[in-house]
C-alpha cells in the first residue's frame, strides 16, 4: 500500500507564486502550508486550492517555522517545497513510484534548476543543486537554523530521485538581491551568536574564492553571460556575509 504524502510549505507573500507551486503537487494526499504573515492573498489561493493553511507570525527563522509546519502534516511521508518551486511530470512520477515501496529510514534528494535572470542554469553550483525534501514524517525534521536550514538526518541512507524540481531562484533582480541581504545578515546573526569571529583578510579571501568558485571551478563560464554575473552576485552575498559577522564582532552592528 501506497505511502500518504503531505507536501509542506512555509509562506509569506507568496500569492504571485504560489498557483502554480501547489498545481505542480495537487496529485498529493495533502497539502500544508503555514503563513507567517502575508499582507496579500497568499492565504486565500492556498485555502481555494484545497490546502490546509495556518499562520504562525512569531518569526525564529526558517528551520524552526519549517519545523512548526511539519506538526500539522498527518502524512507518512513530507516533501518539503517553497512557494517559487515547482515539481516537474517526471519527478511527481518518481515520486509515487517511491512511495509505492519506499525504503525504510531512507531520504530522498532531488535535482533542481535554478533560474537566474531568464535562464536555468546549467553550472555556476547551480544544478544539479541536489537538496534532501522527501523524508519519513515521524523519523526526521528540519534542524532549527535561521537560515541555509537543513534536514537533520546525518546517518540516514540518501537516495536520488530522477526528476528536477523547477526553482525560480531570481525572476526579479532587487527582490533577489534583497533576499541575499537578508540571508546574508541572518548568517552572521548566527555564526557571531555561536562564537564565530572573521578579519580583514578573511572577508577579502573568503569573496574573491566565491568568484573564483563559482566561474571556474563550478563551471560558470559555460553558462554565459549569466555565469559571470552570478559569480559577481555570489562573491557580493559572500563579502556582505563576513563584513557583518566583522561588524558584530567589534559592535559595528546590531546583535538581534
């Protein structure tokens, strides 16, 4: 017997995305989605599609809202989704396919392809950009980190599924760069809340290896244009990352 699957979503002003997210998983035994907020009609669209929607605004960060979310899913297995992602024909397949006989105490890692300003991209680190969602309701969950979180499941076998999740990474270039600002400060909240310290040198280091990384030895030249600004991109969200974790460090900046 076939395996109950709850996809999972966190949420916040997602209206313009979300359609076409949550037509992509409709074949699936439930939907969830928990809002932390939304000012627009994020909630009706997911509550019209038949999803179960609820609202938790006390933000602690993306892990722990992902893990808030999760309480709500009665299904045996969760796939965890974002609302700019969506699942293709063939992954939705696989999926069901997988569930028909899953592997007990296994997770399941998917490919994505990124989007970046009118393409997906094909190198740069971005793809196959393999990311663990599919896992057992009861046996795993996401830690608790406030941003870049991550399923905690260090022992557990990891199987690929053939398929991509379509993730549209950067469709608007300042909404983008805002969201990598945010990432980048919730970053060093937390490296300076657990003692981590950086210098001079180490953020200039750390900045000019993401460039190198991501044009040569992720391959970014080959994706064109695109490549190169990405690396530019990668190297900007790198240096923001460690010049705030300096400035906390010295009282430059505010510890929340």
């Amino acid at each position: 017997m076939s395996k109950r699957l709850s996809v999972v979503m966190i949420a916040k002003n997602a209206a313009d995305l979300l359609p076409d997210c949550l037509a992509s998983v409709a074949w699936a035994d439930e939907i969830v989605l928990l809002d932390s907020g939304s000012s627009d009609d994020t909630v009706g669209i997911a509550s019209r599609a038949g999803a179960k929607v609820f609202t938790h605004t006390d933000w602690s960060g993306y892990g722990v809202q992902r893990q808030m979310a999760q309480r709500y899913a009665s299904g045996d297995y969760i796939l965890m989704l974002d609302t700019d992602e969506r699942v293709t024909p063939e992954l939705a397949e696989h999926i069901r396919a997988t569930l028909a006989a899953p592997q007990p105490g296994a997770v399941y890692s998917i490919a994505r392809r990124n989007y970046f300003l009118g393409r997906f991209m094909r190198h740069s680190g971005w793809y196959p950009d393999r990311v663990t969602r599919l896992y057992e309701r009861e046996r795993y969950q996401y830690n608790g980190n406030l941003v870049h979180e991550s399923l905690d499941a260090p022992q557990a076998p990891v199987i690929a599924l053939s398929g991509d999740l379509l993730h549209l990474t950067c469709r608007d270039f300042a909404s983008f760069q805002r969201k990598q600002f945010n990432y980048a400060t919730a970053w060093a909240q937390e490296r300076h809340q657990r003692g981590k310290k950086t210098s001079l040198p180490g953020i200039f280091a750390h900045t000019l290896g993401a460039f190198v990384k991501t044009l040569l030895l992720r391959g970014g030249v080959l994706d064109g244009k695109q490549g190169w600004l990405l690396a530019v991109v990668n190297a900007q969200y790198t240096f923001n990352k460690y010049t705030e974790l300096w400035a906390l460090n010295h009282g430059y900046s505010e510890k929340e």
